[in-house]
C-alpha cells in the first residue's frame, strides 16, 4: 500500500467516526456527559481529520513534483535546425 492510500484509508475512517458521532448525538437516550464526551471526540477526530487532508496533500504535491522531474529528464531534447545561405 502506498502512502497516498494509507491517508486516504485514514482519512475515510475518520469521516466514518465522525458520521457515527453525528449520528449518535441526535440519539435521545444520551445524558449530558455522554454527549459531551462525544463532542470531546468529534473536536479530536476533526483535528485529525484536518491534519490527515493536509498530509494527503502534501504527499500528492511531492510525487507530482517528482513525476514533473522524472518526465522532465526522459523528454527528448528538441533539436532546432537551421538553413544556412
């Protein structure tokens, strides 16, 4: 597994915890630690998530630098010919 989907994994488990969350705060069985708790946990997997996008970004911008100068030095050299009188 590359690094990119190793976030990615990461960044769905995230989005999924946080959608449970929601999910489980419109619950009306829930005592009010129960729901602070659960926001306690919300704020924590945003953050994650946040700092997760960010990775995923960062490690997409180098291997697009990195393919940019791979192709940069397997591209034939144009050659530019001239008449000459």
């Amino acid at each position: 597994m590359t690094e990119l989907e190793v976030i990615a994994k990461n960044i769905l488990g995230l989005k999924q915890l946080l959608r449970v969350a929601w999910e489980d705060l419109g619950s009306t069985h829930l005592g009010l630690s129960e729901r602070r708790e659960i926001r306690s946990q919300m704020r924590r997997a945003a953050a994650d998530l946040h700092h997760a996008l960010q990775d995923f970004q960062d490690e997409h911008d180098r291997l697009r630098k990195l393919h940019a100068e791979k192709c940069e030095k397997e591209a034939p050299r144009r050659v530019k010919l001239r008449l000459v009188d």
